[in-house]
C-alpha cells in the first residue's frame, strides 16, 4: 500500500491505469466504509481511499474541530483490506489544484440543504477537486448520505466525467443504527438510541402501505424515544428527491435528528 500525499503524483499514477476504484472518505474509518473499499476490490484493478476532512463543508467550526481523527487506526484498516493507494493530502494540495470541472448542479432546498447552509457547496467543490485531482473508472459512495451521492452522480453527469458513481448500501449495527463516524461521539445508551430510532422509522414505513405519510405523528414518536431535536423526517421519492405522502419501492423516509449535539442523518 502506498500512502500517497501529493495530488501532482496521484494524478500521475492514475493517468497511466485503467479500472480504477475510487473511495472517498473523511477518515475514521468503521465497517460502512469497508464494505465500499472491499466492493471497490472486487470491481476495480486498483483501489484508491482518499482521507480528507474538507473544511468547507462543515457549516459548524465546532463540529469540524469535534470530527474524529483516527489516521493511524485508519491506515492500518487500509492495509488490511490491502488498498493498493491511499490519498492523504492537505487543504493546499486539494484546492491549488486547478480543476477542470467548472459546471455545479442546482441544489433543491430541502432536508441537508436547507438545514446545513452551505454544507452541499463545500461536498461538490471538494469531490469536484478530487475528481479531477484522481482519474477513476468507478467512485463509491453510500447511501446513507443519499442527498450527497444524489449531487455527486449529478456533477459527474454534468461535467460528463467518466466515471460511475457505484450507489453501496447502508451498513447498520444488529440494534438497525446507521454506522457512522460521528458515533465514535456518542456513549453506548445512545446508540441503543439510534437503534431505537431505525427501529421505530422502519415500523412506521410498514404501516404506510395502509396510511399516508404523517410527518407530526412520526415526530411525536421519536420525541417519546427521548430524543429532543429533530430537523427533518420526510418521505422523499429517490429519484428526483421531492415530498411525497405515498410509500412506493422508489420512496424512503429521510431524517435528520440531534443525540445531545450530535447531528445525524439516515434514510429507510
Ligand atoms: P464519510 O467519511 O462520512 O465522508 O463517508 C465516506 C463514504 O462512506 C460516503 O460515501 C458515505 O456515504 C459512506 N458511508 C458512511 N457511512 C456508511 C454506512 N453506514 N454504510 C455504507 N456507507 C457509508
């Protein structure tokens, strides 16, 4: 495995393969990201990780300054998955690089957008960079960000890029908890909160097939849990991300809610 810091050489080196399998992360790595580098491994020649936590997408300093920092843990799982190129580079090396990638997508107002001002304009400029930056055939993202990867395969259809945005599934603990970096800041009780959570949004979607989707009504339940902030909690059509009130296979149910003051996100 090669830990690679110059952005100047990444590019090289990707200008001259081909399949290549591209993993964005912001580190502090747990089983979500590995099952999206070992499916990157099985698709892919070569396998890229990028560890990068973009400032320019945390609308909070405090939440960025808070974000977990686990660089050593995090090489040590890359070399066991046996990634054959790790992106390690710093905020210079990211953004001095002149990017070809110019057009952005419109962003609806709604859920992340609305709730994170200037979240997404930091997420596309950031992807953008590296996109241009890393010559890949395949990028894998996951669905637990759904508005994010929406954006992404948005830019990447835009800019006519070549690569292929590979959608990867949610991975959740056995309690139905999204894993995610930011549990690393909660205590135990609270992700038996989060479990909580799942369970009671993916009991509610059951019931949908009989009722129309009630906002208020799953809030109030999720308020009983013990939890005190939510943002949002909307039944969303995946394929163009609007509001709608009837369940189908193409909808889930989008939340985003507060344990103490750590923001979650998950869809079901
Ligand atoms: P992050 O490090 O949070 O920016 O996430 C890097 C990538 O991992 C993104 O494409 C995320 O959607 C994906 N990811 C995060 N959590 C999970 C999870 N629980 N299951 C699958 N993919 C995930």
């Amino acid at each position: 495995m090669k830990i690679i810091k110059k952005s100047n050489t990444i590019n090289k080196i990707t200008h001259n393969l081909d399949n290549i399998g591209f993993v964005p992360t912001m580190g502090a790595l747990h089983e979500g990201h590995c099952s999206l580098i070992k499916l990157s491994k099985k698709k892919s020649k070569k396998t890229i990780v990028s560890i990068f936590v973009n400032p320019k997408q945390f609308n909070k300093k405090k939440d960025f300054q808070t974000y977990p920092n686990k660089i050593k843990q995090d090489l040590a799982i890359c070399k066991k998955l046996k990634v054959d190129y790790v992106f390690l580079p710093n905020v210079k090396e990211v953004y001095e690089w002149n990017s070809a990638i110019s057009k952005f997508p419109k962003i609806k107002n709604i859920m992340e957008q609305k709730y994170r001002k200037g979240h997404f304009d930091g997420v596309l400029k950031v992807m953008a960079q590296l996109l241009s930056i890393i010559n890949s055939t395949k990028v894998f993202m996951g669905k637990k960000d759904y508005q994010q990867m929406y954006l992404i395969k948005k830019l990447i259809k835009l800019n006519k890029l070549k690569t292929n945005l590979i959608e990867c599934k949610t991975i959740r603990i056995k309690n139905g908890a999204a894993l995610s970096s930011r549990n690393l800041l909660l205590k135990s009780y609270e992700i038996t909160l989060m479990g909580k959570v799942a369970t009671t949004i993916k009991k509610y979607k059951k019931q949908l097939n009989k009722l129309e989707f009630n906002s208020n009504f799953i809030k109030k339940k999720i308020y009983k849990l013990g939890i005190n902030k939510i943002d949002y909690v909307e039944l969303i059509k995946l394929d163009t991300l609007s509001k709608v009130k009837k369940i189908s296979k193409k909808t889930n149910i989008f939340i985003s809610y507060y344990i103490r003051n750590v923001r979650l996100i998950d869809n079901i």
